[in-house]
C-alpha cells in the first residue's frame, strides 16, 4: 500500500501520516504520559518545513486545540502544498471542553477557522463528537457543512466519531469518518470496513493509544503503523508531535508499514519554501 492515498471518493490525495497539531496550540487537558512545552514559532516552522521534506501533506487542527489554527495561519507557507482538516462542534477554554452542535455555531465556527487559517477553503472539516454521536447527527451540523460544501469553502465533511452506530452513520452520510484504532483497541473496525466497501475516507486518531501503547513488544509504534495501515480503507494516522525526531522515525515506520522503505530516510525535493 502507498505512502500517498486516496480520502476516499473525495478527490484529495493525503499522506498516511498526517501531523497532529494539538501540541502547537494547548498544553492544557491533554492525555499524554510526557509533559511537553509548546514550541516557540521557529519550532513550529522548522517541524512544518520539515513534515513537508519528508513527504507529508495533511495536518490536523481543531479550535478545540488551542492557538493552532491561528498560528498555522500564520506559519504555514504554500497553502496549495497541504490538505487541512479542521474541525466544529468543540470549544476549549478555562481548562475545560464544552460543545455546541447548532447549525449557527458550525456555521461561525467554519467562518472563524477560514480567518484564522487565512485561506479561503478547507479541505475537511469534522464534527467534533463529545460521544453521542446519533444526537450529534441530529443537530443540524453536518447539513450546515453540506451547504457550506456546496459552496466551495469546504471540499470534504464528515465527523471525528466514537462509536460504530455513529462512524457508519457519518460514512452513509457523508464523506470521511476519523475512528480510534490501534493494537489495544479495534472496535470501530466495522467502521474501516465499511468505508473500504464504499470508497469512503477514514482518518485514524489515536493510533499510538496516546502514548500509551503495550510496552512489551520491541517497536509498538511499528507494530500499530503496520496493523493500522495495512489495514484495507485507513487513509491516513494522525499523529501529533512537536519534536523532529519523533516525526523523523514516525515516517520512518510509516514507510517500512506501507511498503516503501527507500523513501524514508530522506528529503524529497521540496516544491518553493515554508
């Protein structure tokens, strides 16, 4: 399988390693094992400069993460060269989630992205679920991305699901579900295979269980690379990181999952700059 995949029936072509950028933005009520700092804007330019040489082009932001729309759309050079999901639906301030589904919000809240990320379309916008992923269908949301779909300021929709009933009713609905999937947990798998039947596009969250995968294999982040991209219908993992090295050997494995080797060393030519 391909370093480069289809979204599904979407038309984008995305890396099988997209770039998390949760830590660019908010170091508050986030699950990892590690503390970390969120990097200064030099950081943030050299990791993008750098995710771009090795050959990825999706990177995953959310208002929900903080200040990371906002400084990708400060940062982020050649917006031609990316395919930028975002999301709707959740907030983060004060230290504490809170969400709102209404059609007048999702529809502010796309607007407020497209002026934080300073351009004029997104690639993918998702629902943000806060787990009642039936009601959250139910609210108006996804029809509001449909309209503003239609009128080309998104070019794919679809939700950050966690429940199978809710990942196969998004795909039925729409064009690209993210799903948990990873060597502990594997119970949206329905929802893959789904999508796989139906040319419909699936993200992967969590890919490394947050950091916390089995400890007693020789290379879990290998071992889960290989089972979740070799895994028919997975677009792409999303996985955030603010060290380079991290990003580095994350490609690295994500190749050897994928069957390209070679390329996983080195820079590829690089089209203008960051």
């Amino acid at each position: 399988m391909a370093f480069l995949r289809e979204l599904g029936d979407t038309g984008l072509t995305v890396s099988a390693l997209g770039l998390g950028t949760v830590k660019i933005g908010r170091d508050q009520g986030v699950k990892y094992p590690t503390p970390f700092s969120i990097p200064d804007d030099d950081a943030v330019r050299d990791l993008l400069a750098r995710a771009r040489e090795l050959g990825i082009n999706l990177i995953d932001t959310a208002p929900a993460y903080g200040r990371s729309e906002e400084r990708l759309g400060q940062l982020l050079r050649d917006r031609q060269d990316w395919v930028i999901v975002s999301k709707v639906g959740e907030e983060f301030s004060d230290g504490d989630s809170h969400f709102d589904f209404s059609p007048a919000h999702t529809r502010a809240s796309v607007e407020r992205s497209l002026r934080r990320l300073n351009t004029d379309y997104l690639d993918c916008v998702l629902i943000h679920s806060d787990g009642n992923d039936l009601d959250v269908l139910r609210s108006g949301a996804l029809e509001t991305l449909e309209e503003m779909k239609q009128a080309g300021l998104i070019r794919a929709i679809g939700m950050s699901t966690k429940t199978v009933a809710g990942g196969l009713e998004t795909l039925k609905r729409s064009d690209v579900a993210m799903v948990t999937y990873n060597l502990k947990q594997d119970d949206e798998r329905p929802v893959i295979d789904h999508a796989a039947a139906h040319h419909k596009g699936i993200l992967i969250k969590k890919a490394f269980a947050s950091g916390h995968l089995a400890d007693d294999l020789p290379d879990p982040v290998q071992a889960s690379l290989n089972k979740v991209l070799g895994t028919a219908g997975v677009s792409a993992v999303i996985a955030g990181t603010v060290n380079p090295h991290h990003l580095e050997e994350n490609v690295r494995k994500a190749r050897l999952a994928c069957g390209d080797p070679a390329c996983g060393s080195g820079p590829r030519p690089r089209k203008g700059g960051l």
